[in-house]
C-alpha cells in the first residue's frame, strides 16, 4: 500500500506542477490541433501527462532502496527498461516529429531489455502446437516484442478522452496485483500497485476536466509497464493462465485489432491511418447527444468525459472474469470469445444507429445546468 500511496501523492504533486506551469511551455508541450478525428478538447492542453506518472514511480523505487526494501531492484529494472518508449513518446509530445514506428521501435527496444534484464518472456500459451514453437528462443523473444509493442500501442490508441486510458490501466494493474498477491508474487504486486498509484495520480486532474493528457510518452510507458507486468506473472507464477494477461488487456488489445480489420478490409485504407470510428469515439458521437452542436467549451469537455465511463464498464466486462478464473486456461479462452461477441455486437448496433435507448444520454436525461441551454438538440 505504501507504493501505491506514494506513486500517487507525488505524480499528482508533479502533474499539478506541470500544469500551473504550462503558459511558460505551453508553446511545445500544449496539444493546439483540436481538427484531427480522433481530437475532442475544445482548448489546447498540455499532454505531458507521462512525466507526472514515471517520476512517482520513480520515487517509489527511490523510498525502495532507502529502506532496504529487495523488491527496489525490479522496480529499478522496469524503469530502465521502459525508458525507451516512455522517451520516445515524450520527445514526440514535446517535437510532434517522432513518427508512429520510430515510437514502436522504441517499445520493442524496451521489450527486449525486459527480455535481457528481467527474462521477461512469453514461453507459453497453452495453446498446442504453439508452445512448441515459443520453445525456440528467437520465436518466444519474437512474439514477447511483438506483444509489448501492440499492447503499449492499444493503450495510445484508446488514449482518447479525459480518463479513460488512465482508469483502464489502472484497473488492469490492479487486477494483475490481486492475481499476484494471490501466488505469493508480493514484489510483482507492490510494483503493479505502484503503476496503480501514478496512473491515478494522473487521472485526478485528467477526469473529468481534461486539465493535462496523457500524451505519447505516458501512453506508451504505461501500456509498456502494463504488458511487462502480464507477461512476468505468468513467467514468474506456473500456476497462472498465459491467456490470463490477454484476458485482462482484451479491451485495449482487441479495439487495436479490430480498427485494423476494419480499415484493411471494409474501408481499404492503411492501417495506421487515423479515424474517428472507434468504439469510443462512436460513444462519443452517437449516445452523447444532449451535447451535438454545442460549441461552449465546458460542455464539450463534460460530453468528453462522460464519454469514459461507457468504456470503463466495458473494461470491467473482461476484468471480473480474469479474476475469476485467472488459473483456468479453457474459462479464460471461453470468456475472452463472449467478449469479442460483446464488443463486434456493441459496436455494429451503435455503427449502424441501432444503439439501444438505454445507452443512450440525450436532452431528457440532462439538467440545464448540464446541456447549457433548453434547447432541442
């Protein structure tokens, strides 16, 4: 508990600073392009967010090694070998010059110091046949790249309104800690909570004002910090599920590979192109439309974030399970199908303007004090 207090007490303490010090570096670390599609402030913001998480965890590693504590060292290792993404996606924030693969690169780099210094590898999926292969060395630090990659860069991608990455995240932390403690990994979840601590210590200023964002470097860092997590529990614990981390990051995981799918093959565009039809941003578009042709900037930000929470219930659909049934390979492959069903079905009922009325927020659910006016929207 005492990481996830201090974590927290000192990236809320330096993500304050950083946002009463923004008009003197507003100029390179504010995010001024409110056109893009998948853009919904209604006033620059500064999305250094990241600096605020990485140095509280980096004093939880400090007030670690002060008092002796063993665990220190693998916090200090996780650090080191997610600074790579974390500075990428920092230099990128600052410049706005650091394209999507030099950042993935940067990740895979972090990846593989994990693999080096902290045999962080994914060896086993039961799965059969293809533990077989992840026998061979270069195909098991392969596929470890590869995941930690597309998992830090599914955290970026629904890094799209005030608190919904950041409380995703912390979730999924909090879940992989409950796993851990439950196996006796106590360093593995003192150092989960931690990522805990900072990702919230954040979110306090990002939900629900949109007052800083997370920004590439803390996207990347905590999607990073998150895979890394997952995939040492199961190296570290025999008994947990290796579905068991996919299972906990299936939102994320699965938003990513079903926004490639859909521009691959149903819009015939480059995968890594930008839209603004994601999950979130349909929810954003579609079932908050009290707010549809409000220009007054506190209510575009309310209808931001109340955006989040939508996303975050949808998490939670994945997380008690996982839970639940952490140690049980075939319950875990069961569940992470009812969640695709979940997600394919919930997104082409809303795509399709079939959203159920429940979901829906319109004028009638909202006080005047909330929608701005009386109007009819």
């Amino acid at each position: 508990m005492l990481y996830l207090l201090v974590s927290f007490f000192v990236a809320a303490v330096v993500t304050l600073l950083v946002i009463h010090s923004s008009r003197s570096h507003a100029h390179f670390s504010a995010d001024a392009d409110l056109s893009g599609p998948q853009k919904f402030h209604a006033a620059p913001v500064p999305r250094i967010g990241g600096v605020g998480m990485f140095t509280g965890l980096v004093c939880c590693v400090g007030a670690a090694a002060v008092t002796n504590r063993a665990e220190w060292v693998l916090g200090a290792l996780l650090l080191v070998c997610g600074l790579p993404a974390f500075a990428a996606g920092l230099i990128e924030d600052l410049t706005k010059r650091v394209s999507p693969a030099k950042r993935l690169c940067a990740t895979a780099v972090s990846a593989a110091l994990g693999i080096w210094l902290l045999d962080a590898t994914i060896s086993r999926t039961d799965v059969p046949g293809l533990d077989w292969l992840l026998a061979v060395a270069a195909v098991g630090w392969g596929v470890t790249v590869l995941t930690v990659a597309g998992v830090a860069n599914s955290v970026n991608i629904i890094d799209g309104f005030n608190g919904l990455s950041s409380m995703c995240v912390s979730l999924m932390l909090l879940v992989f800690a409950y796993v851990a403690y439950m196996v006796g990994d106590v360093p593995l979840a003192v150092w989960a909570l931690a990522g805990v601590g900072a990702a919230l210590g954040f979110f306090v200023w990002n939900f629900p004002a949109g007052l800083i964002f997370l920004g590439d470097g803390g996207a990347y860092f905590l999607g990073f910090y998150l895979a890394e997590i997952g995939i040492l529990l199961v190296a570290r614990n025999a008994e947990v599920s290796p579905l068991f981390p996919l299972m906990v990051c299936i939102y994320p995981v699965f938003e990513t590979l079903f926004s490639m799918y859909r521009r691959k093959f149903i819009r015939a565009v480059p995968t890594w192109l930008p839209d603004g039809i994601h999950l979130h941003s349909l929810v954003y578009r579609r079932l908050m439309r009290w707010a549809i042709g409000a220009a007054d900037a506190r209510i575009v930000t309310r209808r931001n974030s109340m955006t989040a929470p939508y996303l975050w219930m949808l998490c939670i659909t994945s997380l008690v399970p996982a839970a639940l049934f952490w140690d049980s390979t075939p319950w875990m492959a069961v569940c992470l199908l009812l969640f695709v069903t979940i997600y394919v079905g919930l997104y082409r009922r809303i795509v399709r303007f079939k959203t159920p009325k429940w979901l829906v927020v319109t004028g009638k659910n909202m006080p005047a004090s909330m929608t701005g006016d009386n109007r009819r929207l």
